[in-house]
C-alpha cells in the first residue's frame, strides 16, 4: 500500500512540475506568424449550407470543424455558426471562415418563466433563429446546398431553393451517401442538366457539382478547393474597391494641385 501511495504522489509531483515548467515557459510564436497575426483579419468568409432535412448539414457542419461522423440522425433546432481553420494556398493574409449550419423552420423556444410585458410579442411563442427569422444570404460569400441522391425529394429542394440564392454568390451542389449509391434514385446526369438550364447572367457566381460522403469523408477535399472560388471573389471585390477610392483620390489630389496653382502661395513673386 506505502509503495502504491509513494508511486501515486510522485506521479503527482512530475505532473505539478510539468504545469508549473509549462506556466514559465508559454510559447512561441513564430516570427512568420507573428507577422501574419498582426495584421489583423483581412477577409470575414461567410458559408453556408443549405438543404432539405435529413441530408446531412450538421453532419458536414462536423466534419468542417474536424469532427467525426456520427450515424445517429438528430433535428438541429436553430441556426448554428462555427468559425473553422482555413486558408488560401500561400497566401499571408487573414481569412476568417464563419460555417453557418441552416435551418429553414427552427423550434421555437419557449418562453422562461418570470416578469412579461405586455409590449414583447415574442415571449408568448418564442423566436426560433431560423431562415424565416434572418436573412441568411445577407454578407454570404458561398453557398453549399446538399441532397440525399438516395431521395428524390431532396433534390426537388434544391430545384426551388436554388434559383432563389442571389446571382453574384457562388454555389456548390453536393449530392451526399455517395456510400450508399446503390440505393441513388438521383443521377448526375439529371443534376447536371438542371444546373445547365438555370437562366443565371453571364457574370453570376459559379455554380460546381459534386458528390460527398459525410459517412467516409469523400468528396471534403474538393469542397476546400471550392472555397476558394468565394474567396477570390470577396477579394476581386475588395481590389476592385480599393482600386475605385484609388482612382477617386487621384481626382481629388488633381483637383488640389490646380486649386494651388490658381493661389498666390504658387507665385514665386509674391
């Protein structure tokens, strides 16, 4: 019993020493990093995913985060945001990726019990943070909309739901159980000749197709390559932008130069 006590509390010992080294001793950073970070964020990222029930959102929600697959269907009650790790290539700059998992028709909480008043609505019912609640398309710069290809019905859901994303957000349409395509009622080639006769402008988002698996996590690695095409578009407009202020400041610094050439301050006999 003495020898187990003494094993425990020396156990103990290089544990508390191991805290208190790591307490002296915080890391760091490296100086690449350093000066990567102080930068601050350059590009706020907001995705999306769209799609009917049960098609796997919160399962790719997970997956996103670097979580595993879990094979047990629960109905997500609201809206719910993850910012996850993601960056362009080699790029320095500082892209924040907020996922927002969607919900169309959320639960509605119920009221807590305490002081009412008369004057708030919502506390009879309830809000629940859902599609009907926000604008969820508002500052989006992707959109993934996912369907069962076992389930007709999931895919008649992106046949409404897409034609109502705006023009300029690109998409990506991810038809999920790959795993189980021997059960696929949906084709590619019927979603590839749905996503050819969308009437979208010239200049539009980008509009891919691709099949996923959340079960083994195929088709993951094509969805990352995809966020860089909301990416590089958040930063053509943001170039395009700087280049109009740009433009715009030198008509300014044009107008100055002429205002002081008409002034005595430009006259070197005054």
């Amino acid at each position: 019993m003495f020898s187990a006590f003494k094993k425990l509390t020396s156990k103990q010992e290089v544990q508390n020493g191991a805290s208190n080294l790591g307490a002296k001793s915080p890391p760091v950073i490296a100086p690449n990093l350093q000066k990567k970070f102080s930068r601050g964020v350059q590009y706020n990222m907001k995705i999306i995913i769209k799609g009917d029930r049960n098609v796997g959102k919160t399962s790719l929600f997970t997956r996103l985060q670097g979580g595993s697959f879990i094979d047990e269907y629960t109905a997500t009650p609201e809206i719910q945001v993850a910012s996850i790790h993601w960056s362009y290539k080699a790029t320095d700059d500082v892209i924040k990726v907020d996922i927002w998992d969607i919900v169309d028709k959320g639960k509605k909480t119920k009221p807590k019990d305490g002081l009412k008043l008369d004057l708030d609505s919502t506390q009879e019912e309830g809000v629940a943070l859902d599609a009907e609640f926000l604008d969820v398309y508002k500052g989006t710069a992707g959109v993934i909309m996912i369907f069962d290809m076992t389930k007709k019905w999931t895919f008649e859901y992106i046949e409404r739901e897409l034609p109502k994303v705006p023009d300029h957000i690109p998409v990506l349409i991810l038809a999920n159980r790959r795993d189980m395509g021997h059960h696929r009622v949906v084709s590619e080639d019927v979603v590839r000749c749905f996503l050819s006769s969308l009437n979208r402008p010239k200049n539009a988002g980008l509009v891919r197709y691709a099949e996923s698996s959340m079960k083994n996590g195929f088709g993951l690695q094509f969805l990352h390559r995809f966020l860089n095409v909301p990416f590089l578009t958040l930063q053509r407009t943001s170039l395009l932008a700087q280049l109009e202020r740009n433009a715009n400041e030198m008509r300014i610094t044009d107008t100055e130069l002429n205002l002081y050439d008409e002034s005595p301050a430009s006259c070197y006999d005054k």
